[in-house]
C-alpha cells in the first residue's frame, strides 16, 4: 500500500514520525513517502492523488495539512488520522474521515498503525 504521510511542521516529524516509521516493519510492507524527507522534492496533489491512503498526524493544526487533506478527501483518497494523548484535534476531522487513532508515543504509534492496515 502506497501511504501518503500528511503532518504540521511545528514538532519533531522527523524524530517522532518518519524515524519510528521508517525503522518499522511496516516500512517493508508498505510505501510510505514522507514529503519532507531529506532532498525530497514533492508535487503533493500528485502524490496524494497516486497514494492509496493518506496518514495525517493532526496533534498540531496546520493550514497546509489542511489543504492536503482537503486534496484527498476530493481525491477520494481514504484519511487516517493519528494524533497524540492529550492533543486537542480539530473537530472538522470528522467531516473527512471516521478514522482516528491516539497514540501515547512511537512504538504505539507504530503498533497500532499496524492493527489499523493489517484491517484494511
């Protein structure tokens, strides 16, 4: 599965979200293509429009996220979206997917994402 990862750039995404992601066994089974990996260069509508779902980390609002997510929900491209205890997501959410996911750090992260696709 080709998986589209969607985030804000007001935390740590390489530390706490592309590293843990990329050390996974999921890394192996599945696409992951992280926008804002070192020397990337990124048409996103495009990626988004060729990925077969989009993992949005929403702990942290972001305007840019939302125009991705806006993208695949157009695109008709499934959302899932992960956030951290204790973060205050924004309720629009809802309106893009039913599919969320809280964590307490990356290996839950990485666990339970995998429960999540191993569904699919």
């Amino acid at each position: 599965m080709k998986i589209y990862v969607s985030h804000s750039r007001d935390f740590d995404f390489e530390n706490e979200l592309y590293k843990p992601l990329r050390a996974s066994n999921l890394n192996d089974a599945h696409e992951f293509f992280l926008p804002h990996e070192e020397g990337r260069s990124v048409n996103t509508q495009d990626e988004i429009k060729n990925s077969n779902l989009v993992l949005a980390e929403v702990s942290f609002p972001s305007t840019g996220q939302g125009i991705e997510l806006g993208w695949a929900n157009m695109l008709k491209v499934p959302i899932l979206c992960v956030s951290k205890e204790g973060s205050k997501v924004s309720g629009s959410l809802k309106y893009l997917t039913q599919d969320f996911v809280v964590y307490s750090d990356a290996a839950d992260l990485v666990s339970k994402l995998d429960a999540f696709l191993s569904s699919r």
